[in-house]
C-alpha cells in the first residue's frame, strides 16, 4: 500500500465513529496496527430463520 493510499485509509477510519484503530509505537516508530472496521448489515430475524427452515 502506498503511503498515500494508507493516509486515505487511517483518515476513513477517523471519520467512522463505528471503526477503530490502535497503534503500537517503539520510539516514535509504528511497529503494529489493528483495525476494526464495522459494516452495516441486516440483523436476521428469527422468524426470518424459521421462514427459511424445511
């Protein structure tokens, strides 16, 4: 990933308040990132399962 490209990507996650990013630094340094990025998705009803159910 380009420098640029990761920039984009660290400046998204700031915006989502959803999403999280932690950082690991060793003298000023970046040596770890992780990321946890939310999605949207319908929650499945369980009458929705049992519609499904043979």
């Amino acid at each position: 990933m380009t420098e640029e490209k990761e920039r984009a990507w660290i400046q998204r996650l700031n915006e989502a308040p959803q999403d999280l990013a932690i950082v690991a630094e060793i003298n000023g340094a970046i040596v770890r990132m992780l990321s946890f990025q939310c999605r949207k998705q319908r929650r499945l009803l369980i009458r929705d399962l049992l519609a499904w159910a043979p």
